[in-house]
C-alpha cells in the first residue's frame, strides 16, 4: 500500500517537511480512526435495538464475536513476515473504514455479527501495529507528553465526528445507511491518502517477528489481562444502559459522546504531563481508585433509581479515567528490549482480549436479571487492577520492572 520507493530512518525524517515525518502521520491516523470507530459505536445501541431487536443477550454475543480478532491480534507477528508494520497498520485502517461503510446494510443477527468480525479485524489489528509504532517512533522522553496529545487528536476527531452527527441526525432525516457508509468511507480514504502521501519510515531497532513472553514484563501483561476484561463491561453494557434504562435516542447518546470526547480532548494533554511528572504508578493508582467508584455508582442507578443527569456524570467520568491507560504503554517502553516492542505488543493486545471474548456474552445473560451484579464484577475487576499498579516502581526500567524486583535485589535473591 505504501507506493514511495524511498524509505527514511527516524533521523533522516526529521529533514522532511513537518506535515510529512513520522509523528505527524501517527496524528493523522489517530485522526481517522475515531471517524469510522467513534460513528459505530455511537450509532450501535439504537441501531441493533430498532433494527435487529436486539437485548442484553444478543449485544452482549456481538461484543464477544468483535473481540475474537483481539484474540487473534498475535497474528500479526505472522504478517510482519510478509509486510512492514507500516504497510499492515494503514491496510488495517482501511479495512476498518470499509467494513463500517457497510454495516447498516446487514439489519440482522448473523449479518452484524459477520460485519462487526470484519471491522474488528481492522480495528483490532491496526491498535495493535499503531501502538507499537507509537513506542519506536516517539522517543521515550517525551512518550508521555506526545502520547497524551494523540489521545487528543483521537478525542478531537470523535468529538467532530459526534457534533457533526448531533446537528444532523435530526435536521437532515439521516438513515444508518448514510452516516455509516459516509463516516467509514472517510476512514477508508484517509487511508489511501496516508500510504500515497507519506514515505516509508525505518524504526531505530529491528522487530523481532518471533513470539516473545518474557518473565520480566509479567506484570505489563496481567495490567493488560485486567483492563481489556474491565472495559467490555464499560464498552459493552454502559452506552447500552443509557438507551435501555433511560431512552436515550441517536442524537442524545452522540451529544453524550460530544460531552465525552470534549473533555478528553482538553485533558489528555494534561494527564500526559502529569504521566511525565508524577510516573506511571500514580497514574494508574489514580484511575483504578476512580474507576472503583464509577462502577459502584452504575450499581447506585438501578439500586436508588438516581436521574439521568447521574447516569451522564458517571459515564464522562469513566471516560475521563480510561484516558490515562496510555500509562501502561509508556511504562512498558521504559523495561522493555527493543526489539521486543512489536510483538509484545501483538501479544499484549491478545493477553488484552482473553476474557473479552466470553466476558461479553456471559454477562449479557447476567445483566438481564441483574445489572447491579454486572457493575460490582467490573469494580472487583478494577480493585485488582489498583493492587497491580501499586507494583509499579517510581521510574521502572529494564532491570527494575517492579517492586518485587526491587525487593528481591535487595534481599539477594534475584541474579
């Protein structure tokens, strides 16, 4: 898909013009991929609800079947064999937007869950590759800072993507049809453009393409294990609460999203310094804390019936919390060999979606007789998350990954 014939290292992009180096096209795509994404997501309660009559239990199944390629995301080390990561995170860009394009056009269970397959192929694969970009590119100095402004961009493009969709769903009388089939077909072409556009770029160290699980990264990969099962809780049944438990229509759960996204985009920046300044530890400390409490709150709505506005505050502020995950990323380039970035990260992102493939459909069944039970599992899920981060140490690195480390060294134990 990349078509220049010149392939720069990291040090000779910093020549090019700003627009073409490599941050600015980890920009971009940060850009794009909210577009197709951030559309399917916020259409998706009201769409299979009207459309397909879908309940907790089939949501909770098409969850499942769009975390399978999670699963599979250590494929990628076998397509690094064929192509350059650079090449496999736009194809995965392109895939994504060109599945969502044509999603409304498949109203029924089997045909939803085999659109959703194909979407999350993309979805999934192209966060796997981006993610490891990200760690070669951006040097670790300022991976904090320039990670935390990504995360804006990505929040930035949501927020357009949902403004857009608020002002117009209504006015203009637009289907499902058209909005997916616009908003996946801009992914797709910024795609196009980005492989046409931009160079080949060499990363620093060459990639292993060969499994690795090291025993030293043991705690990078249970953080990970922990956040991808407490998310589908917050993916898959928080928007869904919000339309089922409060009637929120298409152009109500977009301006939640507007709400959503607009604070990120101010505060990613933000939380990325402070990544920088405090560390990774009290980072995560501080969002598994919070995370604690907005899930017993989601408890609190079915318990004491609180108002909607509630509802709204507690989803912002979960959004708001799950924006400092990024954290996990710069701790594990700060111990990990070089080399090892891309396929940790493939196999990082597969540890990620071991319980997002069941985790769904079995609470699906689960949230039919009792959301409260749902909620209180994703706030245990974060309370062991917290214990994990609190083994964090203040400036980890290669020989230093954790507190038990640290302990172990100190006592002689450890070669």
């Amino acid at each position: 898909m990349i078509i220049s014939k010149r392939t720069y290292t990291l040090e000779e992009a910093r020549a090019l013009p700003r627009w073409r180096r490599p941050d600015t096209l980890l920009y971009v795509m940060a850009a794009a991929m909210p577009i197709a994404f951030a559309t399917w997501s916020a259409l998706l309660n009201n769409f299979v609800i009207e459309a397909a009559g879908f309940t907790g239990k089939e949501i909770g199944w098409l969850h499942s079947i769009r975390e399978i390629p999670g699963l599979l995301a250590i494929g990628v080390i076998v397509l690094l064999w064929a192509m350059r990561e650079q090449v496999l995170v736009l194809a995965s860009l392109f895939l994504l937007g060109v599945a969502t394009a044509i999603t409304a056009a498949f109203p029924s269970f089997g045909g939803l869950m085999i659109v959703t397959f194909l979407s999350s192929v993309g979805f999934h694969y192209y966060e796997t590759v981006n993610q490891s970009l990200q760690l070669q590119w951006i040097d670790k100095s300022r991976a904090p800072q320039t990670l935390g402004r990504i995360v804006a961009v990505g929040s930035g493009a949501s927020l357009a993507a949902y403004l857009l969709l608020m002002l117009t769903w209504k006015t203009l009388d637009l289907s499902y049809m058209t909005v997916y089939a616009i908003s996946g077909g801009t992914t797709a072409l910024i795609a196009i453009a980005c492989a046409l556009l931009w160079p080949s770029f060499q990363s620093p160290e060459p990639q292993l393409k060969t499994f690795v699980l090291r025993k030293r990264y043991w705690l990078y990969y249970a953080m990970q294990m922990m956040a991808g099962a407490r998310r589908q809780i917050f993916v898959v049944f928080a928007a869904f609460m919000m339309v089922e438990k409060y009637g929120f229509e298409v152009h109500e759960i977009t301006g939640l999203f507007v709400i959503n996204f607009f604070v990120n985009m101010l505060a990613a920046p933000l939380i990325g310094r402070a990544v920088g300044r405090f560390g990774e530890q009290a980072a995560l400390v501080f969002e598994y804390s919070g995370l604690i409490l907005v899930f017993l709150a989601y408890g609190g709505l079915y318990i004491y019936n609180w108002p909607v506005w509630v509802a709204g505050a507690l989803y912002v502020l979960d959004h708001l919390f799950f924006a400092m995950a990024f954290a996990q990323r710069t701790y594990f380039q700060k111990i990990a060999d070089a080399g090892d970035i891309a396929p940790t990260a493939a196999v990082a992102f597969t540890i990620n979606h071991i319980a997002a493939v069941f985790l769904p459909a079995l609470l699906g069944y689960l949230w039919l007789t009792s959301p409260v039970s749902v909620f209180g599992l994703a706030a245990g899920m974060a309370f062991i998350s917290l214990l994990l981060a609190l083994l964090i140490p203040r400036h980890p690195e290669k020989g230093n990954e954790t507190r038990v480390t640290m302990a172990l060294e100190r006592i002689g134990l450890r070669a």
